[in-house]
C-alpha cells in the first residue's frame, strides 16, 4: 500500500514537472499543420440529412410566404387616417389571402415588398388595443384578420409613428474607409491592411462577401473568416488551397459588437 | 490609416443593433460548449479551441514523453484526430481538456508502439554500437528529459515502464496522475464505471511497479 503511495507520488511529480511553454513559433506551424488536415470527417449520411433539411427548408419558405403574404403586404392597402376602413368579413380574408398567394409566387414585386414591411408586421399585437374600434381577430385564420385589421388603426401617412418600434432596425453598413490588400503566398492568403486608430473600435473581422460587398450586420456566422483578439494587428493569413475567386472586407468591431468601419473589397483567387 | 480619425464620428452617429448583433458570437467570448459545436464545421473555431488548448496538451504530451520532439509531434497529432473526430465528441461535465488528453494518450501509446517496432534487432545492435561510441547519447534525441530542452526534470525509467505498460493501465495512470484528472473524468472517457476505474489503477500500479523492478529500478 505504501508502495503504491510512493508511485502515485512519482508519478505526480511527473505531471507536476515545469515545462516550457510552446514558442509562438511553434504554436503557429503546428496550427498550420493541423489545420491543413483534409476536411472535417463526416458520417457518409449527413450529406442525406443536409439535402432533406434544404428542402424541408424551401418548403417551409414556401409556405411561410403563403402565410405571411398577407401581413407583408399591409402598407399598400393602408386607408388615410380620417377614413377607417370598414371591417373585414371572413370573405375579404380569404380573398386577400388567396390573391396574395398567387402574388408572392410571382417575382420580385412580392419579394421587394417582404423585406421593407416586416420590421412593421411584427408590432401587429400590440396595435388593436390603441383602437378599440378595431374588431377582435379570429384565432382560426391565419394571418389575413390582422392585416385587415391594421389600416383602421395605422394611418397611411405617419405609419412607423404610430407604432411604437422595439425590432432593431437593419444595421447601416457604412461606406468603405480603408484598403484591405490581399496577396497569395502558395495554398494561403495573406491580408494586410492599415492599422485603425479610433477608439471605438475592438477587433478585426474578416468576412467573406458576395459581390455586392457586406450585406448586412451581423454577418452570417459561416462568412467569418477570422476574428483577431485585438487591433494591435495588421496582417493576417488563411489557409485556403483554392484558387477560386473570392470577396473579402475587413471591419472594424466595436464595443457591443457594433460595426465601426468596413474596408474595401479585397479579391483573392 | 487617415481617414480612420473620421471614422469614430460617423460609426457614433449610427444606430446600435445591439439586439441584432448579441445573435453574433465572437469567438474569443464564446464558451467552450458553443466553441466546439462551431468547430465541428468552422475551421476558424477551431482554431481558437487550438489556441485555448495547445498549451496544457503540449505540457501533458512533455512530461508523459521526455521528449520535446515527440510532445510536438505528439500535440499536433492530437490536434489532427481532434479535428477529424470532432463529430463524434459528446459534452461531458470534465469538458474537451480531458478528451484531448485522453487522445494525446491514446497517440503516445500509438507512438511508442511504433517506436517499438521499429527497434528490430538490427536497429538494437546499431544502438549498442552508438551507444558503446557515446553512453546515453542515443536516447538523447528522445529523451531529453534531464531537463536541458524545457525544464522537464523527467524520470526516464518511469516513463519507459509506462511506455511497457498494457494500453488500458497506461492510459489510467496517465490520465489520472500526469494529465491530473479526476477519477470521475478519467472513468468517463475510458468507458468505464468510476468503481471499476479504482481498481484498474490499483493494477495498474501493480504492472508498473513490476515493471520498474524488472528494469532494476525502485
């Protein structure tokens, strides 16, 4: 038993030995030899999974559009202030609804419409209880009854005033203020640009962007590229062995991960 | 960067989405559950659990090998089958440290095993041969343990029994006593009740000490 105290103890002041910590150095060659590893492994039937979520997803979309026609289409039938509309019957839903059906399939138009009015669509709840002219909507239908509703309440004019705004509106991305430069030096990219001196800035993000350049803020979690600790830093490089063209911006985060400052498109092949 | 001392002004002016932006995770603020969900797709999360975790594997993998060399191969090793088995990682409560070590155990084990092979009698003559030309200069290169390349004061003869160990006892004695887990973590990873963890450490002091005294040591 004491035999296997005086192990333990041996084997302890083993795993207690100083060690030298990992030079930088040698910390990044082995990043680099790790992350040079094939792509990830993955079991041969995520890729089924996958497929079937994208389509259950477009399916989805599809029939979110169907059942959200209706709402996003409210500022177009909103009636001036001083003449409330008259209240729905269930036929005008149905016919509303089955009209903006067919229009939410049809292109663009719809799809335009969906983006700028849905910031409003989601204060709809709270805006009956401003107006109590405004008949209780029926549970079973879905949709429609609240966009009928709306115009009675909401006047035409001075619509986001008359609903008090707790959605965040979208980010502003603003204009580029600073080159990002990017040059391929054998399977990596490297990045450099000029140091940002404002104070209200945090880190570094580097993203990936489509042609059009950032989309919008914050971006989606599969384009970030990188994220420095600091701003102490100006160049970085990503393992990246194909040559495909692709579109990089650098920005600027601040404190509560506000977008602070956006570079200008970097292309790399 | 000149036109940066403009760029405070314009960036104050602007509307604060901060509701919108908590969705976004950095990865240097996130904890290690969420890291590693990331890093199942995310090469960059990855890496930051790389960063977060290089250290204390490397440290493990030099004091368990008596090698410099050998801690790193044996570090970017793990990394590697860290990186292609991610999928399989389940959260447990000991958390991702204790499923590295458990790797960088299971590559030492491979390593050595390796080594071992490779040691033909051919291979053992030419030893005896530069051994007889410089004593213990042979296993310098490996075991660099006397503390010149790193300030680990070593203990050859330990980890040359652990290394002739079964797979099974090695593993719990470095997991429980180098790598310093719990016997609950250890238990764990190994598969195995914490009851029956217990008594594969009391065996496998047994084998070591057995092995110690074969090899004419204490």
């Amino acid at each position: 038993m004491n035999d296997d105290h005086d192990l333990e103890q041996r084997l302890r002041h083993l795993g207690a030995a100083p060690t030298a910590p990992l030079s930088g150095r040698a910390v990044h060659d082995i990043e680099a030899r790790v992350l040079a590893t094939p792509t990830l492994q993955r079991p041969r039937w995520v890729p089924l999974v996958a497929a079937a979520a994208a389509v259950l997803l477009l399916v989805g979309v599809a029939l979110a559009l169907r059942h959200d026609g209706p709402d996003t289409m409210q500022p177009d039938t909103m009636q001036p202030a001083t003449t409330p509309a008259p209240a729905p019957t269930t036929d005008d839903f149905t016919s509303t609804t089955t009209s903006l059906a067919s229009t939410s399939t049809s292109g663009a138009p719809s799809s335009s419409t969906v983006t700028t009015t849905l910031p409003t669509d989601t204060q709809q709840p709270a805006t009956p209880t401003t107006a109590g002219a405004v008949p209780p909507t029926p549970p079973s239908t879905s949709g429609g009854p609240t966009t009928a509703t709306t115009p009675a309440t909401s006047p035409a004019t001075t619509p986001a005033t008359t609903v008090p705004a707790t959605t965040v509106p979208p980010v502003q991305i603003p204009d580029p203020s600073f080159a990002l430069q990017v040059v391929r030096v054998g399977d990596r990219l490297v990045f450099s640009w000029p140091q940002y001196t404002g104070a209200d800035g945090v880190r570094y993000m580097l993203i990936r962007v489509a042609p059009g350049g950032l989309a919008g803020w914050p971006p989606e979690q599969a384009r970030i590229a990188k994220i420095t600790p600091g701003l102490g830093m100006t160049t970085t490089d990503l393992l990246l062995p194909t040559t495909e063209r692709r579109l990089w911006v650098l920005v600027v985060v601040g404190e509560n991960r506000r977008l602070t400052a956006v570079s200008t498109i970097a292309i790399s092949r | 960067m000149s036109s940066a001392a403009a760029i405070p002004q314009r960036a104050a002016r602007r509307h604060s989405a901060d509701a919108n932006l908590r969705v976004m995770e950095m990865y240097g603020e996130v904890d290690e559950h969420r890291l590693v969900d990331l890093a199942r797709t995310d090469r960059a999360a990855f890496a930051e659990m790389y960063r977060r975790h290089v250290q204390e594997v490397h440290a493990f993998a030099r004091r368990r090998t008596g090698s410099a060399h050998e801690a790193e191969d044996v570090t970017a090793a793990t990394f590697e089958r860290a990186l292609r088995g991610l999928h399989q990682y389940r959260h447990t409560p000991s958390g991702l440290r204790a499923w590295l070590f458990r790797i960088a155990t299971n590559e030492i084990i491979d390593q050595a095993r390796r080594r071992e092979r490779l040691r033909s009698a051919r291979g053992q003559r030419a030893l005896h041969v530069l051994h007889a030309d410089s004593t213990g200069d042979a296993d310098a290169d490996h075991r660099d343990s006397a503390g010149a390349f790193g300030g680990v004061s070593g203990d050859p003869q330990l980890i040359a029994a652990l290394d002739r160990l079964p797979d099974r006892y090695n593993t719990v004695l470095s997991l429980r006593f180098i790598a310093g887990l719990e016997p609950a973590d250890v238990a764990t990873h190994m598969g195995i009740t914490a009851g029956n963890c217990a008594v594969l450490t009391h065996r496998a002091l047994a084998a070591l000490r057995k092995q110690l005294n074969e090899g004419g040591n204490p």
